[in-house]
C-alpha cells in the first residue's frame, strides 16, 4: 500500500472479529438467562390473571366444584382451593416453569 491510500491491515481485521467474538462468547450465557427470566415473569403473570378470573367468578357466583387444571396460552396450571377459615378461601395455581422449577402462586379471597 502507498501512503496515500487508507485502509485496515488483514490482521487488524482479524484481531478486531477475534474480540468481538470472545465478547459474545462470554455474552451468551447471560443473554439465556435473560430469555429465561423473561419467560419466567411471562408464565407467573399468566398465573396471576388465571387465579384472579377463577376467584371472581366464585365471588360472583359461589360453587362447590373448582376445576382441577387451569389452560394458559403456553402452560397447564393445576388449581387448589383451600378452606382458611369461615369466610376465607386460598387459591393456589402449580405449574412446571420452563427453567423446569416448580412454582406457586397463591391468592385469598374473602368471602361475605
């Protein structure tokens, strides 16, 4: 090359994909974790609509049957009520997360 014309060097190039690289290499495990997280937050506010649905409807209208399994979009939810006192009711929906940990969520409900 002259000194008139400008340019990188093939190994400048080089050395610049090989950090970038390394950079990303150390980035991906992050990056799945973030996904992870946000599947996790995606399935615990799915369960948090389901609970709250089933829980006004029983105050609308009491039942004695609940159902057993609740559908979301991408998950199954098992449902359990509980009994807490004369006038209170627990609802507990149990789900496998996508991180295959169990999870719970669980809400009262105070019945008249």
């Amino acid at each position: 090359m002259t000194k008139s014309e400008k340019g990188f060097f093939l190994y400048e190039t080089v050395l610049s994909l090989l950090i970038l690289s390394i950079i990303m290499t150390a980035m991906f495990p992050v990056i799945m974790q973030v996904q992870t997280e946000r599947m996790m937050i995606r399935e615990q506010r799915e369960a948090v609509t389901l609970v709250r649905k089933e829980m006004l409807k029983q105050y609308e209208a009491p039942q004695s049957g609940f159902p057993e399994k609740l559908e979301g979009e991408e998950q199954i939810y098992s449902l359990t009520v509980k009994n807490k006192g004369a006038h209170v009711q627990e609802y507990c929906l149990n789900w496998e997360g996508r991180n295959s940990r169990a999870q719970t969520y669980c809400l009262s409900l105070y019945l008249p």
